[in-house]
C-alpha cells in the first residue's frame, strides 16, 4: 500500500481542478460538470457515506460567503469615507448568486480531498466506511 499523499498536496491538487487522489487532469468536463470518477486512477468524486453531498454544498456555501465579506472589506476600506453602499448591496447580491456557482467544482473537489486525508483507507475501490 503506498502512502497517503499530505492535506497540502491532496488541496493543492484540488485546488488546481485534478484530481485529489492522484492529479490528473480530466476530471473536469465542463464548469458544472465534473466525471463521477477521475480517468487515471477511478476515484469516485462522490464518496458513499451519508452527508457528504451536504459537507460539499457547505463547503461552497462558506467559500462564497467569504468572498463576499472579503470583496465587501475590500470595497469599505478602500473607498472609505465615501462608500458606496448601494453598489455594495447590488454588487453582494449578485455575487452571492454568482460565486457559488463558480466555485462549484473546486469546493467539491476540495471536499473530497480533504475526506481523502481523513479517510484515505475508504478510497471508493477498497471497500465503504463503517456504519
């Protein structure tokens, strides 16, 4: 058995849309489609326990909130005292709408790096975690 690559790397990988596991490319599609396993190695993107959809769709829902407060920092310290409070509304609405959805393959393949360096034994080809 070989060893489990560290958090940094599997995050890296993900970070840089390849696969966590083994970081080939491919295993992105298109933008909002991702292959249900990578094309080298056949990790399964969507891992068999309960709630991780749900982790997924958590970890997108806080990286987009995070770059809201970031950009809305950003906008009140630089244009500070004259603040455009109005653009911040439209401008976070719309980025509210919009960061999910571009965030959306690299939170999930960030997720599943990070249940890989929790669960690297549970790789989808050697068996399902233990109810």
């Amino acid at each position: 058995m070989r060893p489990s690559p560290s958090l940094a790397t599997l995050v890296g990988r993900a970070l840089t849309l390849r696969c966590p596991a083994c970081g080939t490319r491919g295993i992105v599609r298109r933008w909002l489609r991702l292959d249900a396993t990578c094309p080298a190695c056949h990790q399964p993107v969507d891992r068999p326990e309960p709630g991780y959809y749900l982790g997924a769709l958590m970890l997108n829902l806080v990286a987009a909130e995070l770059l809201l407060a970031a950009v809305g920092l950003v906008v009140i310290v630089t244009s500070w005292p004259t603040v455009p409070w109005n653009g911040l509304l439209y401008g976070g609405a719309l980025l509210m709408v919009v960061a999910p959805v571009v965030l959306y393959p690299v939170t999930k393949l960030v997720w599943l790096a990070v249940d890989l360096a929790l669960q690297p034994e549970f790789g989808g080809r050697e068996g399902s975690p233990p109810s």
